[in-house]
C-alpha cells in the first residue's frame, strides 16, 4: 500500500467521524497545486543529466504552505502529494498559521558531489521560485537535504529577487537567519512526546529499552536525549542495518565510529542487525525515523515494543497501524510525534520576519510547550470519542482545516 494510499485512508475515517461535508472533503482529498518541473544540470564530467523535480501545495487555507524538500531516489508525484497533505494536517494539528506542502527530486545525493548538488538545488529552486516565498510556501530540510541546501534554495531565491529574503526557508545556517535549536527540534519533539507517552501509560523513562530506526538528523537527536533522560538506547540503524547491545549502546562511542567513515552495523561494541531485526527486537520504545512504509502487516504482528514514536513520516501502513493496535501497542503519530521541526520552522520564520532572534532556551522551552499542549489535547479527544490517537490526531487536524474553508467558503 502506497503512502498515499494510506493518508487518503487516514483522512477518510477521519472525515467520516467528524461528518464533515462530501464537498469539503473532496476538497481536502485534492492538493492545491502540483508542480512537476525538470531539473537539467551538468555533472562534473561535463555531461547533462536530467533530473525530475516536486512541489506540492496540499493546502494554504490556514496559511502560506510549508514542508521540506526530499532529495531521494524513491520520490515521486504520489510520494510528495502524501507528504504534503501529512504536513497540512501536522500544522493544523500544532495550531501553526499554515497550510501543507512537500517537495522533492527523485535523485540519489550520495552520488552527486558539492558542486552537483549545488547545481541541482539552484536549478530546482529557479524552477519552482514561482511558487515560494515568505508569505507563500516555505521550504525546509526532509530526507537527503539539510542546511546548506536550505542557504542555497534561500540565495537562490534572493538573487531573483535582487534582495536578501532570509523567511523563503527554514532550517538555515544560524548565520544566515537559521533559528538556534531548529537542526535537533524534530528529534527533540520526538524525545518531549516519548517522555508524555511513557507517563501516560505508567512507564518509567528509567532504564526503558529504546530502539531507533535511522541515525539521522532524527534518529540520533532522539536517541541522545532519550539516553539523557534515563533510557537505554540499545540498537540504533542505518540504511545498511543496525547494531544491537542489550546492555546499552554508548552513543558517544557510536557517533566516533560514524564519523570515522563506517557504518551501524559494523559497530564493534554490538551486534549487527538487519533492519527487519531491528524493528522486532524487545524493547520499550520503537522510534522509526527512517523512510515511509517500515511497519507493514507482514511484521507488525512480531513488534515487541509498548509505545511506538513515529519520528519518520508515515512509517506504519494502515493494515500494520490495525494490526499493533490490536496488539496493545500504543502509537504516538507521525503528526504529533515529529511536529518539533516544523514548530521550530514556524519560530524561525517569525524570528526572520521580525529580525529579531531568541534564545535557544527560549526556542526549546515554547516548542515543548506547544508539543505537550497538542498530546494532550489529542488525547483528551481519543478519550472522549474511543478513537486511537492516530484518528483523534487527525480528527483534531481536519476539523481545523475544515472549519476554516466553510468559513472562507469557496470561491468564486
Ligand atoms: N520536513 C520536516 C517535516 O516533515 C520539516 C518541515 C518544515 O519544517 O517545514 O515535518
């Protein structure tokens, strides 16, 4: 089943719950607009390649649209459209005053050097620089881009525009207008929620097994604060597979073996892993931060976690999102879960518009505020209407969205 596939399933229970309207829920099944754009550069052999470029504008009924930019061999059409409209709900859902949008180019970045990638993104960005900007659609990081290709996409867009526009982005380079403790915010959120999931279902933080699908930018903020906060982090992976050590993994150690070059599994204080193991093993705490599509119904049953915190986007297919339920497993969502980066994205931005920067204390103490309020009122929902926290996340997200477009009506 396609990511797609899965959020179009998510949103249709959701609206059925709510008895939102057909005609409003037509509307929210469609994105705004979809740009589909080619990217042309030359390598650093002198040869033109031809790349295929994403952006999809799910919804700016709350606002200009926002969401990252993916670099990744799987992206596509379908792939970019699921992620967008998760991003409209994930902001609805944080109270941000915006709407959804995802983009992507279908490319492998591990096989471009700097300079390629640079071309790329400049092309990329001269492409859909129609459809950017401050009060428009902002960018920011998702799989395979990070920092620097947020400096370039933002130089990019100033050099049309004849001026420096440090709001097109998030998730810059401190330097350029980036806002302190936007790179750690998503595994941060993810570390915050984890802490109020523990609480809610009696668990203590202290000496709980974690397990960590994908070493990230997620993955590895989360696995260090989990292990400040008490836990024990005792397999972590990457895309070439895992490492395991039921006494704990020592991150510091792990980290130093990365930077030299190695991978995960080849950690020598563990032992290697598949990532199939990994999402089996015993544990506590399951975070997947790694690609869509990992919890499926052909392994959902042998999931031996209690609480499961989704720091990937859209890592459980709908059958598996059943099947742990069922299980007893207790699910924090996508939505709610790694909504850290893009409630720090919304600081940073008010932070550009202003020209006036915060401190990180500040950014860390309002992002757990606004994280801990949305668990909790998401909760309070599942409650009241006997839904898990997945459908009362989305029915939170999409009685916002909805409510707004009868209020704007639609035009003409
Ligand atoms: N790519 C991140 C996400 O999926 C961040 C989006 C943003 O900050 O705009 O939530």
């Amino acid at each position: 089943m396609s990511t797609l596939a899965t959020v179009l399933e998510q949103l249709d229970q959701a609206a059925d719950r709510l008895g939102v309207e057909p005609q409003i829920h037509q509307h929210l099944r469609h994105p705004k607009r979809s740009l589909i754009v080619s990217v042309p550069i030359q390598t650093d052999a002198g040869e033109l390649e031809v790349f295929t470029g994403y952006r999809v504008q799910h919804s700016m009924t709350l606002g200009p649209s926002k969401g990252g930019i993916r670099y990744h061999p799987d992206v596509d059409l379908d792939e970019v459209t699921a992620l967008a409209m998760l991003m409209t709900w994930k902001c609805a859902l944080m109270g941000l005053p915006y709407g959804g949008a995802k983009g992507g180019v279908r490319c492998d970045p591990s096989k471009l050097s700097f300079r390629e990638l640079e071309r790329l993104t400049r092309r990329y960005a001269s492409e859909i620089y129609l459809c950017i900007g401050p009060d428009r659609d902002i960018p920011a990081p998702d799989m395979g881009t990070n920092e620097q290709v947020m400096a370039w996409v933002m130089d990019t867009y100033s050099m049309q525009r004849g001026t420096t526009v440090p709001g097109v982005v998030t998730n810059k380079p401190v330097l350029l207008g980036g806002s302190l403790g936007r790179v750690e915010a998503t595994g941060r959120g993810v570390a915050y929620v984890t802490a109020e999931g523990m609480a809610h279902l009696g668990l203590l933080l202290s000496g709980a097994r974690v397990v960590v699908q994908g070493f990230g930018n997620v993955g590895s903020v989360a696995a260090r604060l989990l292990h400040e906060m008490g836990c024990r982090v005792v397999a972590v992976s990457d895309v070439g597979g895992g490492s395991y050590n039921p006494e704990g993994l020592d991150l510091e150690a792990l980290q130093a073996h990365l930077r030299s070059g190695q991978p995960v599994r080849q950690y020598p204080e563990g032992d290697a892993i598949t990532n199939e193991e990994l999402l089996q093993l015993p544990c506590e705490i399951l975070v997947p931060a790694a690609l869509g599509g990992q919890l499926t119904a052909g392994n959902a049953g042998a999931v031996r976690a209690r609480l499961i915190v989704e720091g990937a986007n859209g890592p459980t297919t709908a059958e598996a999102d059943r099947l742990l339920r069922e299980g007893g497993v207790f699910i924090l969502p996508d939505i709610l879960a790694n909504a850290g980066g893009v409630i720090v994205s919304y600081f940073e931005w008010v932070q550009d518009l202003q020209f006036f920067f915060w401190k990180e204390d500040e950014v860390n103490s309002r992002l757990r505020d606004i994280l801990t309020a949305a668990f909790r009122r998401t909760l309070a929902l599942a409650s009241r209407e006997r839904v898990d926290l997945r459908t009362a996340a989305l029915m939170e997200a999409v009685d916002r969205v909805a409510r707004a477009t009868r209020l704007r009506g639609f035009y003409p």
